[in-house]
C-alpha cells in the first residue's frame, strides 16, 4: 500500500530489547508496518510511530523502559500526531499498567498478537483513545506475518514459541506461554525460500530447542530437522539457540557433528554449577550430568565453541555454592559466558524464596565470575591464533577497524573476527566470506590480517543493491549474534 499524494507518509522506528525472540518478532513488527504504508524514518528524525519491543527477564529491564517513556513526554508534545506503541514481555506482564505509569502511550500489544499492531496504531488514531489488546494465547506463529530483514546473509527462522519448564526463577513461560510447535514442513519450507533469496546462514529460534516436537510427540523431532537442513542446497551454516541440558539427547549431538552446515558451536545455559541450586531453580540436571555433555559434544566436534547462561546470587546461594559454579566455569572452558545478577520477578517462586542474597554479595561474586570466565575467554581466543578461519562478513556488528581497514564478521564457531581488507584480494561485503589466518586475540574478539580469499557470495551481491520491500516469506536480516547480556 502507498499514502495517496494528499496523505503524508508516516515514518516508524522499532526499538528492540531483550532475547533473539524480540529479534525475531521485530523484523515482523517492522515488515507489517512498511506493508501499511509506513516508512523507516530517517536516522536522527523522530519518528510518527515509535514501538518499544520489550523485555521483561530482569528487573532493570522494566525500569529502563518506563524511564525511556516518560523521556519521550516532551518529544511527543512537539510532534503532533505521534504514537508510540509498547509490546512485547513488559507489555504481556504489565498490561493496562502501562498507561498509568505512562500516559503517553497510545497502543499496548502482547507477545501472542504482533499482527493487531497497525490496526491498533489505526484505531487509537481514529478514536483518539490509547488501545490495549493482550492475549492469553497465541494468535499466529509470528513467522507468518512479512518481515523486514537489514542483511541479505543470516536470518532466524522460529521452530517453536513458549516454554513448558518452570525454572523458579523465569519469568518468560507466564508471558510467552507454553511451548507451541511449529511443522517441520513448515519450517524446512521457509529455510528453502530463504536460502533461495540469497540467505547463508540460518539461526533456529526457539526458548528450548530440545522439547521441539513434544506437540507433535516426536522426541527426535530436533535432531531429524538439524539433519534435514543439512540437505538443502545452499545452505552454509546452521546454529540454534538455546537448548536445554536436560533435554540434550545423543541423536542431537550426532547430527550436529555428522551435518557438515551445522556450526561447531553451542549455547548450553548452565545457570549454576551447585547441584542444590540447580535443584531450587527446578534445573533437573545437575553439575556432573552438565559436564559430561560438554566432554561428549567435544568428542563429537573437537573444535566446538561453547557458550553459556550463569545466573549469580539466586536465593539461598551460599559461598560454597558459588564456588561450585567457579569450578564448573573452570573446567569447562566457555568460549563465551553471559553473567547475570539474579534478579526477582513477580509471581516466580524464586522471588519469594527465603534466603534473597544481598545485593553486595551477589555483586561481588558477579565480578569474581565475570573476571574468571574472561580471563579463561581470552585463553581460548589466543589458542586460535594461526589457525585459519572462515568469516562470513556482518552487516553493521563489531566495528570496522577504520584505522587498520578491517571489516567483521563470524567464525563458524561464532566468534567475533576482525579481518583486514587487502587490496589484493576483492573487497569484501555483508555476506561474502573471507578466509584469513588468525593473528591476534583480544578478550571478545580475534583480528585476522593474514587475507588468503575473499569470496563473493549471492548474499554478498544482493547487499549492493537497496533493501527490498517487506515480504510474506522476508528478505536478509542482520548477524545472529550471540546473545548479549549483562547483569
Ligand atoms: N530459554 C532460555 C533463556 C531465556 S532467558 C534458556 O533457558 O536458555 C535468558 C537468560 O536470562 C537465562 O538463561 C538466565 O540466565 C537469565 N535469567 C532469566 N531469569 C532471570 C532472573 N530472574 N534473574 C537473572 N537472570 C535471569
Ligand atoms: Fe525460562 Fe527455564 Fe524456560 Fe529458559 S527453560 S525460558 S530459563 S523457564
Ligand atoms: Fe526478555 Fe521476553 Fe526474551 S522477557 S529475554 S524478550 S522472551
């Protein structure tokens, strides 16, 4: 649809927090708002429709978006005919609160209904009143809706919504809901039109990956669609996020070391490494079961990069279990650790625990895991240097190196590499791969100057040409980059 010439085109903008999943609903809000008729606005100007994807896991979380709202009174009362617009987690918890706490807002949406967006922007507009729509239940897999992709390179592709585990301490099951399947067919189907455009790589989305098929009841159901995207043509590099190691079976470990297009790489949440607190937090694995998966998956592919999840100061964590987390963090040698301070979220069973850690001690010990777990990080970075990596180039993610002219990207193992740009070689763009001996390491990146090949990809191609209107099946999206975190 395009604004008739007496009609001023309206601008949007989407600010996005929280996990892959907003992401992922992101591209979607954006993708239905341009199939509206609305445009990206401009960098610097304020937009007509400014939505707030948001997130709910911690508490800062809640607090950083009502101080953005509340910012946004004057900005409003100099733009006439400004919306703004809040979804996402804080919007399924907080409901109508939201306008009481911020009057300024004209639309509340939930997570299950992403799709009511622009015609809840329209209603509010017309009847002059703020409107709120929350359900309890998902209407449609968000991946129906059209997207809007940056990148023509990686995107995500959702293989279930919701979770059925009831960590004590997560507050994302009462505001996503239970875990629903989508088909594999329906997904096997997206990932072929997505490679058709041009896509390199694919992330798998889902809160538990793992449980995938429990509503279908096939219990292998993770690992046959891991296999099955290794039979589409064209596809580079697969990865997944999160699973869950109770639900981290054998067959998965095998497809993913026997699928040449899965990336030797896993984010494996290991929350605590105390048995008792594993036990509190209704984490039905326990420190022993963890790091024999980690001695399996490194058995099955040697060079595998493993991340993590910790959370620090869950209630009743005393010193000796804290150390045990250490331990775990010791031994297993994280290519990556997101720490996180616990955080006590309304109506979970962890908030109203006895034992709540003070605030001191949890930060204390945050800064002790985060010292550790960086110095071990960098270890393993500078162990690659000399090795050779393949990098597909990101749009936009790290920095380009202007003083050394480095452009970035991903490893397979999802490391972060800067790669110089040699003039005798082409010059690399979003989604072309460049292969380059590692020469230095730093703690959250590798440098890589030692150009062997640069090759250019269709992804590559379709990055020098304008963006393309929003689709039913998308186009491109940035990086997946691993999740970022702090406390
Ligand atoms: N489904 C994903 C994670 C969802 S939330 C999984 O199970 O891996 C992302 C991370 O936030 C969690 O892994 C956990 O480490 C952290 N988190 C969740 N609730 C939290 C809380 N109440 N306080 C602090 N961190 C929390
Ligand atoms: Fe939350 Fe646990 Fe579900 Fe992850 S597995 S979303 S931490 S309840
Ligand atoms: Fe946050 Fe919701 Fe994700 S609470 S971490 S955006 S599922």
């Amino acid at each position: 649809m395009t604004a008739s010439p007496l009609e001023a085109v309206r601008t949007y903008e989407v600010r996005t927090y929280g996990c892959q999943m907003n992401v992922h609903d992101s591209e979607r809000l954006s993708g239905m708002l341009e199939q509206a008729g609305y445009l990206p606005v401009a960098e610097g100007d304020n937009p007509d429709v400014l939505v707030f994807n948001t997130c709910a896991v911690r508490e800062n979380a809640d607090n950083k978006l009502y101080g953005n709202l509340s910012h946004l009174v004057p900005v409003k009362a100099r733009h006439p005919g400004m919306q703004i617009a809040v979804g996402g987690c804080l919007a399924q918890k907080d409901q109508a609160e939201i306008l009481r706490r911020a009057p300024n807002v004209d639309v509340v949406f939930g997570t299950h209904n992403l799709g009511s967006l622009p015609v809840l922007l329209e209603r509010a507009r017309i009847e002059h009143e703020a409107q709120v729509e929350i359900r309890d239940s998902l209407v449609d897999f968000p991946s129906v809706l059209p997207a809007k992709r940056e990148a023509a390179y990686a995107a995500w592709v959702s293989v279930s919504v919701g979770c059925n585990n009831s960590c004590t301490y997560c507050i994302v099951p009462s505001l996503r809901g239970g875990e629903r399947d989508r088909r594999p067919g329906d997904i096997l189907a997206e990932v072929g039109m997505l490679v058709q455009q041009g896509v390199l790589e694919i992330t798998l989305l889902g809160q538990n990956v793992n449980a995938y098929g429990v509503e279908f009841g096939d219990r292998q159901a993770f690992s046959r669609l891991l296999r099955a995207c290794g039979t589409v043509e064209g596809l580079e590099r697969v990865r997944f996020t999160s699973p869950h190691p109770h639900d981290f079976t054998d067959d998965v470990i095998a497809a993913m070391a026997e699928t040449d297009n899965v990336m030797p790489q896993l984010h494996m949440p290991l929350q605590s490494g105390s048995d008792a607190i594993l036990r509190a937090m209704r984490r039905s694995y326990r420190q022993d079961r963890y790091l024999g998966l980690l001695d399996k998956v490194r058995a099955a592919i040697p060079d595998a990069a493993i991340t993590t999840d910790i959370i620090v100061g869950f209630p009743g964590e005393t010193e000796e279990d804290f150390e045990q987390t250490m331990h775990v963090v010791r031994e297993a040698r994280f290519a990556g650790a997101y720490t996180f301070i616990y955080s006590p979220r309304p109506g979970t069973p962890a908030a109203t625990m006895p034992d709540q850690v003070p605030y001191d001690v949890k930060h204390a010990r945050y800064r002790r895991l985060v010292d550790v777990a960086n110095a071990i990080v960098w270890e393993e970075n500078t162990a690659r240097i000399g090795s050779t990596v393949e990098v597909l180039v990101a749009l936009g993610e790290g920095r380009k190196d202007a003083a050394r002219d480095r452009v970035s990207g991903r490893g397979p193992d999802n490391r972060l590499v800067h790669v110089a740009i040699d003039p005798s070689h082409p010059l690399p763009r979003p989604g072309d791969v460049v292969t380059a001996e590692i020469t230095q390491a730093a703690p959250y990146h590798l440098i890589a100057d030692r150009v062997l090949h640069v090759r250019r990809t269709r992804a590559g191609d379709a990055s020098e040409v304008p963006a393309a209107p929003a689709t039913g099946s998308g186009v491109s999206l940035g990086m997946p980059a691993i999740r970022v975190g702090s406390a």
